[in-house]
C-alpha cells in the first residue's frame, strides 16, 4: 500500500479534511470509532493487512503518515 | 457504608489526617488498608470475590509478561541460528501459552460475574420455556451480589487485556496492583478507570495540597448537593409515577421520563463529583466521567459525553475487537460481494454495534429491559448513521439553518427526549409494559393533570418542588458556565466573600433540604446496584 493510496481510503470517508496535514485527527475528533473501523476494514480488504485491535489507540490513528507507519510494521511483521 | 452515611464521613474523617501525617511513602498503604475496611462495610463475603479477582488477574499477567521476556530473550539469544520458520514457530507457541492465561483470566473473572449476576435471569427465562412446554421449574437462587462487582471486574479485566496487548509491563507487587482494583471512592459506581492513568497517582507521594484539597472539598459538596437535594428529593415524585402504571399514563409517563433524566443525572453525576472529589482530596486525579452530556446534539455525541470510561470500555474493549476479528473481516468481504461496496462495508460495523450495545446493556443489569434498552441504542446509532446523508444534502441545501441557535436547541432537545424515551426501560417493570406506557403518551394525552394539583399527589409538597426545581436551575447554571472552563477555578477568582457565600449556601441546602431535613431517608445511589 502506497501512501497516496491511504490518502484515498481516508478521502473517501472525509472528503472535507486535509489527511496530508491534520496531525489530530483522534484527537480533535476527526474521526470517530465507526471511521476508524471502516479504514481498518477497506486497509484488510484491499490490502490484506489486518491491524488488531491493540493497535487501534490515538497514537496510531491521529495523522495519515503515523497511520501508513503502523500498516508498514504490520506489513513486515507478517 | 453509603457515600450518604454519617459512617462514612467519619471515615473520611479519619482516614484524611491519617493520610498526610503518615510518611509519603506509606500513603499508598493506608489507602489500600481504608479500601479494604470500607470493602468489609459492605460485607466479608464480598471481600473474597475481589481478592479473586485481584489476585488472578495479577498473577495471569505477570505470567504472560514472562513469556513475552523468555521469548524476547530466546530469539536474541539464537538470532543467527534459528530459521525464519523456527522464529515464527516458537512465537506462535509462545501466543498460544499467552493465550491460555489470558483466557483463563477472563472465563474465570467474567464467569464469577456472569454466575453471580445473570444465574436468577437465566432460571427464570429457562422457567418460562420450560412453562411452555408443561415442564418442571427451577427454584431460584440466593446468590451474594458483591458490591461494585461490575465496575472493578471491568477495570481488573481491562488491565489485562492491556498487559496481553503490550501495553504496558504488568505492576510486580500484588499490594499494589490490589490498590488499583479496589481503590475505595470508585468501587461503588465507577469510574472505570485505565490502570496507566491511575495507578501512577495511587502509588504516588502525595504532599497536603492547600488548593487540591479545597477543589476536592468543594467537588464533594457539589456532589451531596446534587445527591441529596435533587436527586433523592425527585426520586420520590418517579417512584409515585412508575410504581401506579395504571394511575400515572399520559402526560405522567412523560413528565416522569423528565424528572428521571433530571433524577439519574443528579444522581449519577453527584456520585461521581464525590469520588473524584474525594479521589482529589487524596492528590489522585481521576477522569471525568461526564461531560455536559443533556447538551449534546446526537446520540454518539450523548454516549461520548456520559458515562465517558465505560462507553469507551467497551468501544475499546468490545467494539474494536469485535469488528476487526477475523470472523468480522470475513462478513466483511462476503456483505461487499453480496450487496456491494457501499452498503456491504457498513454491515459489520453495525453487527459490531449490535454486539456492543447487547453487552452494555446486559451489563447494566439482569433483565429483558436492559438488553432491549442497549439493542435499541444500538439500532438508533445505525439510523442515525444512515441518516447521515439525508442530514448533509439537507445542510447543503440550506446552509444557513445548521449555524442557527434554533437548530441547535433543535437537536439538543431531541437528543435529550430520545435517549429519556430509551431511559423509560430502565423504570417500568417489564419491557411490554414501557412500551404501552410510552404509547399512552399518545393516545391518552391531556395537559389538565398538570395544573388540577395531581402534582402535589406524587410525594412531594410544594416546597419540595421549589426546592427540587432550583436545584435543577442551579445544575443548569452550574453547566452553562462549565462551558467557560472549571467552575471551581471561576469561584477562585471570586472574592473571599462570594467563596464563603457558595460553600455556606451549598452546605446549608444539604444539611437541611438535605437527607436529615424533611424525612427522607438518604437512598442508595442507583448505580450501585449495577
């Protein structure tokens, strides 16, 4: 999975924010628990990389590029 | 020992000097040993199921974060020597005899909740089957219901799905990790707190604070306040309401599904000022488990604002895993295959808030009424979210609207009668009877019981309405001016008499319009029994 690729699962839920820059998005309440679900559902689905449940916590999900780091981790992982 | 006895302001009493004349170092010790007399108030039956659960729950993780360490240490120790294959083989083992603890920790502490809580409903839905088919029934049980057994089996269960996960390393010391579990100004109601929030502050050293304390002060007063001025001062008109169904329809039903939104938030919100209040005076902050929530404009917006650590207890506990387990994952790919990509991403979001809200609301209690009260939060969120859409074209369509004060009273109203109407499961007796009482709304509607002195039937005198109803002014107030910041730190920069005049004014409404000043008997808090 790319980042710009990323970009676009994010821009699908939320075309109004600017997923390159926002830093809060747990935070400052961007997303909420059904957003963060379906990104982990489309990022499985498309990309066949299954983020658990322990890893769904503010730090991991505030901006795009800490997002696109955990899958990286995740991706080597396995 | 109720938060409302003079058995407990005793204890405070002298369990406060006690605690910033004891060395630094100790305090953490005088709390444990003050939250296991306090525990033992409630009886030494109760003592031995949270001692169980202490001490499972402890053991358990720190057997799994020995694995985690051997496993560590094994594959540096042999980096170059074992294969890719071998590495992944000997974590797979280590997972599995994680698992096992893990599990075992679990069945064993929500299998004690489960027997002590559900074992009666689940003989008296057997007894009704059995009915049906001319079969025996079984005698009900007398089980011990330890007090708060819910709260800290929750937060106990949720520091080891934490350590499981790797969060944090697990506390080595059982005295220690046993003050998390049952520290005593949140085991009667919650919070529900996050070991990694509280445990720092509860092991801390915690020099007398002039100012932390005089916050603490108030934050409990604030709390009688609204306990016992409000709260149990209402509950009488309520229990007149719902205890004569076939009296009180109508625009009763209505009226009490109000006064129990005012009921239950003065009540629940004036427990929970009191034990971070006392929490604070301890030097432990605690987390705010409300937030204005009546002003809130949805209904995720409601569940965000109250009840704040156990909605994401099971948002973080319950939701997440459920909807991003392999099972979940699976009817995820099958539901976008079958209905296409739009509407098949969504069906296992919305089995997973099905799931959510079924568990919140068994756990909120025994009864058909709690399960149909959770399921139908749950079916709300999904039309809300399916309305989602309607709502934006609605906006783009007229901009203007969504800014107005008149939309936002709008939705703050509807939410507010919404989630009272959903409340009305937690007063009738039966789920077919909220319903039909919630139907008489409709079709035996009249204003006159209003105003023909019916009012002044339901327990309460006239003065106890004033009362009653300027303390609900006053909550209200006391919110409005929330939303500037803490209130207590407004009153700081007050002048010392206006200080004086509220702490006074406060303690004055409590000893006298209080439990001791019309006859009323100080009631339990109505999430203990949970």
């Amino acid at each position: 999975m790319t980042f710009d690729e990323l970009l676009e699962i994010l821009s699908d839920l939320h075309p109004e924010v600017d997923f390159a820059t926002e830093t809060g998005l747990i935070d400052n309440k961007v997303l909420d628990s059904f957003d963060i679900v379906s990104i982990v559902t489309e990022i499985s689905a498309n990309f066949d990389v299954s983020i658990p449940a322990g890893e769904i916590v503010p730090e991991n999900f505030n901006s795009a590029q800490a997002l696109f780091e955990l899958v990286e981790r995740l991706s080597d992982e396995d | 020992m109720l938060f409302t006895s003079f058995g407990f302001i005793l204890f405070l009493a002298i369990l406060f000097p006690l605690y910033y004349l004891v060395p630094k170092r100790l305090q953490w010790m005088l709390l444990l040993a003050a939250s296991y007399v306090f525990y033992a108030f409630a009886g030494w039956g109760c003592l031995i199921f949270i001692a169980v659960t202490t001490v499972t729950c402890w053991y358990a993780s720190l057997r799994m974060d020995r694995l985690q360490k051997r496993q560590s240490l094994y594959l540096k120790a042999r980096k170059e020597a074992l294969t890719s294959g071998e590495k992944k083989a000997y974590k797979a083992q280590v997972k599995r005899k994680k698992l096992g603890w893990f599990l075992a920790a679990l069945l064993l502490n929500f299998g004690i909740l489960a027997v002590l809580k559900y074992t009666n409903f689940a003989i008296v839905n057997l007894n009704a089957v059995s009915a049906l088919f001319g079969g025996g029934q079984l005698q009900l049980v007398d089980l011990l219901l330890p007090m708060g057994i819910s709260f800290y089996t929750f937060q106990t269960i949720g520091y080891v799905i934490d350590v499981y996960r790797g969060k944090y390393p697990p506390q080595e010391s059982l005295p220690r990790f046993a003050l998390f579990v049952s520290f005593f100004p949140q085991l009667v109601q919650g919070p529900i707190s996050r070991y990694d929030d509280l445990a720092p502050h509860l092991l801390g050293e915690h020099p007398f604070d002039r100012r932390t304390v005089s916050f603490g002060l108030q934050r409990i007063l604030w709390g009688y306040f609204k306990k016992m001025v409000v709260a149990d001062r209402l509950l009488t008109a309520v229990t007149a309401i719902i205890g004569a169904p076939e009296t009180y329809d109508g625009i009763f039903v209505l009226l009490g599904m109000f006064l129990y939104a005012l009921e239950l938030y003065a009540d629940f919100t004036g427990g929970i000022d009191i034990t971070i209040g006392i929490a604070n005076t301890l030097g432990v902050p605690v987390k705010e488990n409300f937030i204005r929530p009546y002003f809130s404009k949805n209904i995720e917006e409601y569940w965000r604002r109250w009840h704040i650590t156990m909605g994401t207890w099971f948002r973080d506990y319950i939701f997440y895993p459920v909807s991003v387990s392999r099972p979940m994952l699976s009817i995820s790919k099958k539901s976008r295959s079958l209905l296409g990509p739009e509407l098949g991403k969504r069906v296992p979001v919305y089995l997973a808030t099905l799931i959510t809200w079924f568990a919140t609301g068994i756990w909120h209690g025994a009864s058909w009424n709690f399960i149909v009260w959770g399921l139908l939060n749950g079916v709300v969120i999904i039309i809300s979210q399916e309305c989602a859409p309607l709502y934006r074209r609605f906006h783009e369509r007229f901009p203007k609207v969504g800014a107005t004060f008149g939309w936002r009273l709008f939705q703050v109203v509807r939410t507010f009668w919404l989630m009272s109407a959903l409340r009305s499961l937690d007063c009738y007796r039966d789920v077919p009877l909220t319903f039909s009482m919630v139907g008489t709304i409709f079709t035996r509607f009249s204003l006159t019981p209003l105003f023909d002195g019916s009012l002044l039937e339901l327990g309460l005198g006239a003065g106890d309405w004033i009362v009653a109803g300027l303390g609900c002014l006053l909550i209200l107030g006391v919110s409005l001016r929330q939303r500037r910041g803490s209130v207590r730190e407004q009153l700081e920069r007050s002048p010392a008499a206006a200080r004086y005049a509220v702490a006074f004014g406060l303690t004055f409404a409590v000893l006298v319009f209080g439990a001791y000043g019309v006859g009323y008997d100080a009631s339990q808090f109505i999430y203990n029994q949970f």
